[in-house]
C-alpha cells in the first residue's frame, strides 16, 4: 500500500512539472529607463534608399514647374546676335521680354557690332541675327547660311553743324547735295576713322555727291562717335551721326540737326534666320518665332515708342509692313 502511494506521488509530481514548463512567462527581470549616458552616434549609418511619391502605390503627383532660372529644355532656348546700340538704347530688352513672355523661349543675347554677328552666324553658334548691313546679308544668303531675311526696322543719320550753317546745307535738296555744299565750301567736316556704321553711310554720300572728299577741311577723329561729335563742335564744323548718338550728347554740343530724312540717311535692320541645313545645332523653329514676333504689329508698337519719353522724339522706325 505504501508503495502504491508513493508510485502516484511520483506519477503526479512528474504531471505537475510538465504543466508548469508549458505555462507562458509572465515577468522578467526589471531594466532601467535608457539614457544618453554613454551614448555614441553611429559613424557610418545604414543607407536607406528614398522612396520617391511618384514611387509609392496610389500616389499622384502633378508636374512641377521649373525652378526660377532652372535651365530651358533645349528647344526653348534661343541664340541671338545683335547690335550694341539696339542693347544700349533699351529696345532689345523690351523687345525680347514681350517675345519670352508670349512664347516661352529663353534668349540668349550676343552683342556687338554687325560684322561680329554676321562671323557668329557663320560659325552656327546663333540662330538668328538682328543687324545692320544689308550687303552682307544678302551675301550671308547667297552663301547659304542664312535662309529668311525680314525687314525690322530703321534708325536714321542726321547732318550736324554749327546754327550759322555756313556751307548753306539746310536748303538742300537731298543728303548728296547737302555733301557736295560743305565740299564746295570746304568748311570743316570731322569723319570717323574706324570703318564702323557711321563711315559706311558717310562713304556712301559722298559717292552719291560724286566728291572724293581730301583737304585741310576734312578731318579724321579715332575717338568714336562721340569724339567726333566734340570736335565738330569745338570747331564749329559738319559731321554726318546716329540720331540717337546725338540726341543722347546734344546738351555737350554746339551744334544743331541741319538737315535730315533724306533715304539715303536710313539705317534698315533686318532679321535673317540661320540655315538649319548647315548645322543641326540651329534652332530654326525658335528662330521663326522672333522673325515673326519682331515684324508683328505689337513689337512694331514697341519699337516706334523708343526714345519718345527721354528725347520727345522716336530714334527707330518700324519697316515692317502690316
């Protein structure tokens, strides 16, 4: 009997065991509260790759515009080679901030003088250029690097010299015949020696006028334009200039528009695009666009406005016809 209870103690101690190893555990040893006691940042930490919104099931996004002078797609951007004096006067900037508001293209200004844009135009680093020599572009044309022209514009030359008019040109018929007075009278004329715009109309009237002009009476100045002006006055003399030059300097000078208006005194501008044929580089949609832009009726606004708030009076003529 004995035995029997001490056989079912065991049996029963052994159940009792096995039902406790199966139990879950409900405590565990207390830990502190961390702290930043001997806390070290990690020197290399573990990259974790950026998921972008886009990336993300279910996201929607809407394209973004481009940050302020974030770069325009490529063919947005326009090249274009002009004259320092269309810059100076403030046209082009006005002109160009009509164009790339109405179209979105971004332009690229080179600056100069005409024969400079005209080389660019050759090189195919332009797409398009606003200049002042009809000659060569006409022959930029022919030699196939160029494919529009469109005409823009004019500025105009004037005849300046002292209030006593002493050569008598006001009454003259035309520019030539106003040439061929001051020759005739060989009163003082200061020309330009640099072989720029001004000299190129020069040379013209005095072909026109059938006078190779020589003497003690015509005078070289090599301090530009402005030079020129100022040694007219000191001398009382003639001296052929821009209308704006001369409007911009007038206060410095003795000396008064006497005569002016002739055809012979205009300065056309023309737009001549670049032949996309010879270089894939040219951007000739964008350069349509400002041909078309620069002979529309609104930049033709714009440009007959230049000069009217400073001088009282325009120093551009549009020549687009409508």
């Amino acid at each position: 009997m004995r035995q029997r209870k001490i056989i079912w103690y065991l049996l029963l101690t052994l159940v009792l065991s096995a039902f406790a190893c199966n139990l879950p555990q409900t405590g565990s040893a207390p830990t502190s509260a961390p702290t930043d006691s001997g806390f070290q940042a990690p020197t290399q930490p573990a990259e974790q790759e950026a998921v972008e919104p886009s990336a993300m099931p279910g996201a929607q996004t809407t394209p973004e515009s481009p940050a302020p002078g974030a770069a325009a797609p490529k063919d947005k951007e326009l090249k274009l080679a002009t004259t320092s004096i269309l810059v100076g006067s403030g046209l082009i900037d006005q002109l160009l901030s009509q164009f790339q508001a109405k179209t979105g293209y971004q332009v690229e200004l080179e600056k100069g003088g005409a024969g400079r844009a005209i080389k660019l135009g050759e090189k195919y680093v332009v797409d398009v250029l606003l200049v002042n020599e009809p000659g060569s572009e006409i022959k930029f044309i022919e030699d196939g690097n160029g494919r529009d022209r469109l005409p823009v514009m004019y500025t105009d030359y004037v005849i300046v010299g002292p209030a006593s008019d002493p050569a008598g040109i006001k009454s003259a018929a035309k520019a030539k015949e106003a040439f061929k007075k001051i020759a005739d009278a060989q009163a003082l004329f200061v020309t330009r020696s640099d072989n720029l715009g001004d000299q190129g109309a020069e040379t013209k009237l005095w072909k026109a006028a059938g006078v190779t002009p020589q003497g003690d009476w015509y005078v070289f100045s090599d301090q530009g334009p402005v030079g020129a002006l100022k040694l007219a006055s000191d001398g009382q003399g003639y001296s052929l200039t821009d209308r704006a030059t001369f409007l911009e300097n007038k206060d410095l000078l003795q000396l008064e528009v006497l005569y002016e208006g002739d055809e012979l005194l205009r300065d056309y501008y023309h737009v001549v695009t670049v032949n996309p044929d010879r270089s894939p580089k040219i951007n000739y949609p964008a350069a349509q666009a400002l041909a078309q832009f620069l002979t529309s009726p609104e930049a033709q606004a714009i440009i007959q406005q230049i000069g009217v708030d400073q001088y009282g009076q325009p120093i551009f003529f549009p020549a687009s016809q409508p």
